[in-house]
C-alpha cells in the first residue's frame, strides 16, 4: 500500500507562489507515474499536472501552463508542485496521485490508484 500525504497549502494573494509536496510511504512511488489534480467548490475534479516515473518528461493542463511546474525526488520518495503567479481561479484543493508502473504520464483521474487527502490552496484578489 502506498500513502500520500500533501502538505504546503495555504492562503496567499494574487500573484504569489506556493510550493505543494506531496511524501509517499508504505511503498516507494519511484517507479510510478505521478500528477496532480485539483477541485474548486461545486466543480469536477480536473487534472493539473502529471510527471513520468524518472521525471523527465512532464504534462500540464493548458490554464496552468508556464505557471506551474511539477517535479520529483525519487530519493525522498517525494513529488512536488511549484505554483507560481497564482490566481483566483486556482482555488482549490489540490490532490497528489500516483499511477501504476507502466503507465505513461496522464491526465485521466482513473488510471491513477492512490490519492492523497488533499490540500487547501486559497488565492485572495
């Protein structure tokens, strides 16, 4: 089993930064596939960002593009998400998931089987 734990969360203006991580235990994620995802009040869940196993190719959602960026330390077992020039728009708690070994990076929330319980990100106008 493996569990994700999101920390980094919080409230900050328009224009700010936030870092998210999100730690895996039980079992190493090092050879899965990561992303991240996020829901607003009253809205789906949509995808935001998604990381290869080794980290070198990534994919992100075109409202976040040249604004976030996702990485990975496989030696703290370990995914992180770099928000920069937040908006209000980007309210929302954020989720960690990780996808079986052998998938590629996606951005379908059903092919990833672990989630962590989410984050709190807050942009004040």
């Amino acid at each position: 089993q493996v569990q994700l734990v999101e920390s980094g969360g919080g409230l900050v203006q328009a224009g700010g930064s936030l870092r998210l991580s999100c730690a895996a235990s039980g079992r190493s994620i090092s050879s899965r596939p990561a992303g991240w995802f996020r829901q607003a009040p009253g809205k789906e869940r949509e995808f935001v960002a998604a990381i290869t196993w080794s980290g070198r190719s990534t994919l992100y959602a075109d409202s976040v593009k040249g604004r976030f960026t996702i990485s990975r330390d496989n030696a703290k077992n370990t995914v992180y998400l770099q928000m920069n020039s937040l908006e209000p728009e980007d309210t929302a708690v954020y989720y960690c998931a990780a996808a079986p070994s052998g998938y590629y990076i996606n951005d379908r929330a059903n092919v990833y089987d672990y989630w962590g319980q989410g984050t709190q990100v807050t942009v004040s106008s």
